[in-house]
C-alpha cells in the first residue's frame, strides 16, 4: 500500500484543531505518516496534541516562522510516496485519502491531483460548494485558484521544488502549484474531498487585502524563471489582469470597496474577458462602496440558507 505523508501547521486554533486532526486520523485507509508541526500554541492547543500524540508519526511544538517554514519542517519529515497538508482549522471528509490514493494509481503520470471542496463557517456548517475545473500550467500563471485542503501530490516532485515560499504567507501554495505543474501532469478530479473553513481569524478574512500584493509577486519570481518566463509571456495581459482581479476579490473581503472596484477596471481595461468573469465582484464592491452592503449579507445568508437545504 501507498504511504501517504500528511503535515497539519498548528498554531493557535485549538477551537478547530480537534476536527481537523480526527478528520485525518479516522480516515479508511492505511498507511498514513501524520505530521503536526505547531508552532508554539499558548491557547490549549498543545493538549489536544498530545491526546492523540499515540497516533501520530511526529509532533513537535516550539517557535517558527510561519506557516510556510512549519509546512517545510514537515516536508523535511515526510517519506511517502503522497504528500499533502491540512490546516488546523479545515478538514478532510471521509474517504478522502483512499480516493487520492485511487486517482494517483490511476494516473501515473500525475503529479498534483486536486478535488473539490467545501466551504464552511466557524460552526463547521456548510454554506458553499467549491468546484473546480480541469486546469493547465498556463491557467495557474493567470491564477486560477484550487482550494488548498483538496490538494495531494507527489513527493517525488516535491523534491524537484524549493518547498514553500517562506517569504509568501497568503499564496504560498499557489507558487508551489505552479512549480508542481511544471514537473507533470496535474489533475483534477470531480470529488468533493475537503472542507476549508471561514471564520473571523481566518487570515482569507483577517488580512484579505494583502492577497493581491502577493500575486504581483508570483508574477515577478514567474517571469525571473527561464522555464515559465516565456509561457507568461505567451498570457501575459491575462495574468496581469487576473493579478488585479486577485486583489479586487481579497479587497472586497478586507472591507475595502473602493480598492476593490480600482482594482477590478484596472483587470477589466488590461484584459475584459478577465474582470466580466467574476462580474459579481463588481456588482458586490458597488453595494458595499453605495453603503448597502446589507443587500450583500442577505444575498450571502439566503444562498447559505438554500444550501443547507
């Protein structure tokens, strides 16, 4: 059987922790290689760790620098042919990694597999299905963006990476997404895998509006590969605009309305096809910068309403 090597980041979210470890830990598959890599908790963190110390394969908690040099450290540790990361505070559904496990068996020459996911609030309760499309080398350069949690890919191509960005903390996994696609085949899977969790700490929430800086930056560090450097160019007004379409998006969720729609003509007078994809992005800024963001909320809360029915 398939060893698959998973590393949970942990730092201060004892609330959701729980879940997310069980979520790996009672999974039907065997072998699992589970990894927690915490980074100091003080919040209680550090006791639901060691309730399940018994079952996992290492755990450590002592200062780092961040998500990235935590996920790295377990990379570092990590010795199965599948390799993947779960945040504290999302989790995986079941049956999760025997699917994984399934689809890299069935496609060989795959090296990122992703699914589906869910999106779910504080409580765990789902609000939104996060579906995705079968994407290219060249649609990752114009972010298109596959939900973390229901990523798994091979170590063997890990190792021809340089690990996560320690520099990036809000894209770091799309970067690597991209150095992962540039070693083979990534596939998608029409799976509904994992759940990614929202809530008030989230940094998707907290610190949305930095986002957007940080898919410049992905762009430079693309453009500075000779590899990728002549396939960004081949997009290159597209993937500048989906940059500020990034960041309209990730502003609109810090609470800025006004960057928000700066950012989405800016998308839309480089590259239209870019910004009319996500309309609702414009249509959202303009009722929260009008001040009417609460015509937004109930819209929000009657489609979390629908889909819990």
């Amino acid at each position: 059987m398939t060893l698959v090597s998973i590393i949970t980041p942990s730092f201060n979210q004892a609330k959701y922790l729980e879940q997310t470890l069980r979520s790996v830990l009672e999974q039907n598959y065997s072998p699992i290689e589970y990894i927690v890599i915490d980074g100091g908790s003080t919040d209680g963190s550090l006791e639901i760790i060691k309730k399940y110390s018994e079952r996992l394969t290492y755990w450590v908690s002592e200062k780092d620098s961040g998500q990235a040099d935590a996920i790295n450290k377990g990379f570092a540790r990590a010795t199965g042919e599948i390799v993947a990361w779960l945040n504290s505070d999302d989790f995986y559904l079941p049956e999760t990694i025997r699917a994984a496990v399934r689809a890299f068996d069935e496609n060989p020459d795959a090296t990122l597999i992703y699914a589906d996911m869910l999106a779910v609030d504080a409580s765990g309760a789902p609000f939104n299905a996060l579906t995705y499309k079968q994407l290219s080398l060249k649609d990752l350069l114009c972010f298109q963006i596959i939900g973390q949690p229901a990523v798994f890919f091979r170590r063997s191509a890990l190792q021809k990476t340089s690990g996560l960005n320690p520099s990036l903390h809000f894209l770091l996994d799309h970067l690597l997404w991209i150095q992962l696609a540039q070693q083979g085949r990534i596939l998608h899977v029409p799976q509904t895998w994992a759940a990614a969790r929202y809530h008030a700490e989230a940094k998707n929430v907290a610190r949305a509006a930095e986002f957007g800086r940080e898919a410049f930056r992905i762009l430079d560090v693309a453009a500075q590969d000779p590899t990728l450097a002549p396939l960004l160019q081949s997009v290159a007004r597209r993937a500048r605009a989906a940059a500020f379409r990034v960041d309209a998006r990730y502003q609109l969720d810090g609470g800025f309305p006004a960057q928000a729609l700066k950012s989405w003509f800016r998308a839309f007078f480089i590259y239209p096809p870019v910004a009319l994809a996500r309309l609702n992005l414009f249509a959202s800024a303009i009722l929260n910068w009008l001040g009417l963001k609460k015509i937004r909320e109930i819209f929000l809360s009657n489609r979390k309403k629908n889909f819990s029915e």
